[in-house]
C-alpha cells in the first residue's frame, strides 16, 4: 500500500504558488487577495478557515476573513458579498459552508461574481465546468485530480466510485472524471443513500472516492483488492483520551482496508491539504485574469 501523502504534495503546490505569486508581484505589482466569510462560530469551520489563511500567508497570498455573526440577515450577507464583487483588490470570495439554517446558501454562492467564484459553486461555473470550459473547479475535486496526477495514477478506462452525491464534492468529481483526459475517462458510478446494493457497486471500483461524512462507513469488504481509495471525509469523533477531546476520522476505516488497497489517502494530511491549495490555484488564476 502507498500513501497518497496530500500534505506532501499540497506542500510542492504551495512553492509553486508562491514563486508564481512573487513574479506577479514584481512584474505586474498585483498581489492575489483572498476574502473568506465566515459566518457563526462552528469550530470546524472556523478550523478551515484559518487553514485557508495560513497557507495564503506562506504563499505570499493576501487574505481577510470577514466574521459575521450567526444571527446575521441574509440581506446583510448579501450586501457584504456585492461590496466584495465591487472591490477591485478583491479576486476571490469564499463563503465557508454549511451557512445557519435561517439563510439561503445557494443564493448566497449565486450572489459571488462568477469572476472571484474561486469555490467554483456559481451556476455559471459549475455549468463551464460540465462543459469543459475554462472555470473555476471546486477546490476539492480539483485537489483530488491533482493528488491523481501527483502519483501517476493511471485511470483511463477504470472504473471509478463515487461515494456520495454533494454538490461540493460528490456531483463535481464524478463529472471530472468521466470527461475526455488524462486523469479522467473513468467509467463513473454515482452511489449515494438510494442506491440499490451499494457495497456490490463499491466492490466494483479500481478507485472509489468516499465522501458521505460517516466516519469509519468503508470496510475492507467492500473492497476490491488494489483499489485506489481516496477519502474526503474528515468527522471529527468524539474521544475523551485525545488532547482536544475528538479524533479526526475519514470515511474509511484505514486500519481495515489499509492491507487490500495499493493507494490510500490518510485522514488528516491527503485530500485537506489539497483543497487549500486548490483554492489559492484557482486565486491565483483570478489575479492573473485567466477565468471570466
Ligand atoms: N465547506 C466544506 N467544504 C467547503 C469548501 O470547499 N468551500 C466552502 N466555502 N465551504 C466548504
């Protein structure tokens, strides 16, 4: 088994990144600026976003978070994304979900410019994206394609599972990898809550992708020998023994499985570290004017 070591691979990114960001800097004085909204005090979240901001800072990236409070009116929030859209330094906008319940997330990510949708959640990239236009990828299915790419890992023709159907993650990457290239033309299958035997379609996969957000769902069993298994989940499981109180826990049971994939990425430290990075890709990418 190989460790598809996210950390290590978002870790080249991030130099890449930064050399690209000095270069802008000194050539065309534009430097990339990254504004995250956060919204409620969700430590998970919040979490998140500081990951976002630390890795901006190494890179050379400017970022803000813009902390609402979690009672706040959408119009409110609203208002704050077009003062965002309006701002010239501004090249990316991201608003950390899951949004409180009393607010409408998809108008909320349909209010970003489709130019500093750097989350890739706008119709109008999500739709470029299907396409195979220029866009905006989401950030984690852009981080999983390039892990893929990282490790040479051959997926013309394979057949590939997707576990789980999120707009954020499940929908985007079995999109991706059924389209025309390298590091697609998988032949995809969508599993998600009304799938019909659904470890009998898991035990079909040469790579399965686990995003459903239940920790430890993936068994050896379900498991054909050699799959290459990447796993988006990351739910915090409560342990009393642990220094913060909770352990961090995919949705595969690593020790089970560890001994029949040939490809595994750990929880935390493969698909985490590759969707910050994805993110600062894509504004950098907005800074440069690439996507529009
Ligand atoms: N919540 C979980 N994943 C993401 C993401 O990629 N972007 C945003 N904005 N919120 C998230």
């Amino acid at each position: 088994m190989i460790l598809l070591d996210g950390k290590k691979a978002a870790n080249e990114i991030k130099d890449e990144i930064k050399k690209e960001v000095l270069f802008l800097k000194k050539k065309h004085n534009i430097t990339p600026h990254l504004v995250a909204i956060l919204v409620g005090s969700d430590p998970a979240s919040k979490t998140y976003v500081m990951h976002k901001v630390a890795a901006c800072k190494y890179c050379g990236i400017d970022s803000s978070i813009v902390e609402l409070y979690e009672g706040i009116e959408e119009s409110v929030l609203l208002n704050k994304v077009i003062e965002l859209n309006n701002r010239k330094s501004v090249h990316g906008i991201i608003v950390q979900l899951p949004l409180p319940k009393h607010i409408d997330s998809r108008k909320v990510t349909n209010t970003i410019s489709p130019e500093k949708d750097v989350d890739g959640f706008h119709p109008l990239n999500v739709g470029k994206t299907v396409l195979g236009l220029p866009s905006f990828l989401p950030a984690t299915p852009k981080g999983i394609v390039e892990l893929l790419r990282r490790y040479s890992i051959q997926t013309k023709g394979k057949k590939c599972v997707v576990l789980g159907r999120s707009q954020i993650v499940g929908l985007p990457i079995s999109i991706l990898l059924g389209q025309k290239g390298d590091y697609a033309d998988c032949t995809v299958t969508l599993v998600h809550s009304k799938t019909e035997n659904i470890e009998e379609e898991i035990r079909q996969a040469d790579i399965l992708i686990a995003a459903i957000g239940k920790p430890g769902y993936v068994k050896k069993v379900m498991l054909k020998k050699d799959a290459v298994v990447v796993d988006v989940g990351i739910s915090r499981v409560d342990n009393p023994k642990a220094k913060k109180g909770y352990t961090l826990m995919g949705d595969v049971d690593f020790d089970d499985v560890k001994d029949v994939c040939s490809y595994i990425t750990p929880v935390p430290g493969g698909v985490g570290p590759m969707t910050v990075v994805s993110l600062l890709q894509n504004t950098l990418s907005s800074a440069k004017g690439l996507i529009s």
